[in-house]
C-alpha cells in the first residue's frame, strides 16, 4: 500500500477533506455519542466553513491522507505558543484502520512537530473511544489529565488529554 501524506494548499482539497470528515465521523463515534451530537460536532469542528475559518484565523494546518492515491484521512494540527504541537484531527476511513497508516499518520506529526522546534504533542481523545485511546498509548502517549468541555447546544466532549515527549 502506497501512503502519501500532503499538505492542504487550497479550498477544493480542503473541501475534499471536510467531505471525507463527515462521513468518518459518522461511523467512528456511533455509539460513544449520540447522533446529534456527532451532527453538531461535524458542524462546528470538522464542516468546510469550521476548517476554513481554523486554517485562516487560528493558525492550523491540515494534511491529506491518500492510500494508493485515494483519500483515505487527514490530519489536524497547530502549534501551540509554549513548546507543545496540538494535534487536532487525526482520522482515517475504517477501511483503512489495522494496516499500519495511523503510525505513519503519527510520524508525519511528530515531524513536523520537530521541524518548528516543539518538544511535547498533545491531543484530546474521548474517554469512550478505546480504539483511539489503545493507539495513542501503544505510541508512547500518556494520559495527562481529563477534560469536561461545554461545547453548546447542551453537549459535553469528555476527553482524555494525552501528550507525548519528542
């Protein structure tokens, strides 16, 4: 299997890629959140407006996940003003899961994450998504503490917030 991983440079990609958002999101949490909320999430963090406006006004960059050149997920990251690199979004299509790409999909960001002179990436991962939580950890992430948060429309996101020494 052929992994490419590239920077987003305009707005079909980035369309292209909060396309593919939707529907993995879609069977990634059903069942650790309601439907509802996994509508309300895509629009407010994953929707082409809410990438747009992250990459213009908030300072992150995303990267496309092509597997035998086919988009199969991407990546979300934006560095911190301390030495910490936030990864965002890291997604891959579940038929792409098991193979070995989440690790490559990883490399790219502690890469990059280094090229700017960070030492620590960081992450937030729902506490119920054992799957993410499970590759996380078998990458050397640790859980550093826990997180509520009110994100409206009478919804929570309770995450684990997991960080990993370069």
């Amino acid at each position: 299997m052929d992994i490419e991983i590239e920077k987003v440079k305009d707005f079909n990609e980035l369309a292209e890629v909060a396309g593919l958002a939707e529907k993995i999101w879609h069977e990634c949490f059903v069942g650790i959140i309601s439907n509802g909320q996994i509508d309300y999430m895509v629009e407010k963090f994953q929707s082409l407006d809410a990438m747009k406006n992250q990459v213009e006004n908030q300072g992150y960059t995303y990267f496309a996940v092509y597997c035998d050149s086919e988009l199969c997920g991407y990546i979300g990251v934006k560095p911190e003003s301390d030495d910490r690199f936030f990864l965002s979004k890291l997604y891959l299509h579940e038929s792409k899961r098991g193979k070995g790409i989440a690790s490559v999909m990883l490399k790219k960001v502690f890469d990059e994450a280094r090229k700017i002179g960070k030492k620590r990436v960081y992450l937030t991962v729902n506490k119920y998504n054992s799957h993410a939580v499970d590759v996380y950890k078998k990458t050397g992430f640790i859980v550093s503490d826990t997180a509520v948060t009110d994100i409206g429309n009478g919804y929570v996101m309770d995450d684990f917030i997991m960080e990993y020494k370069l």
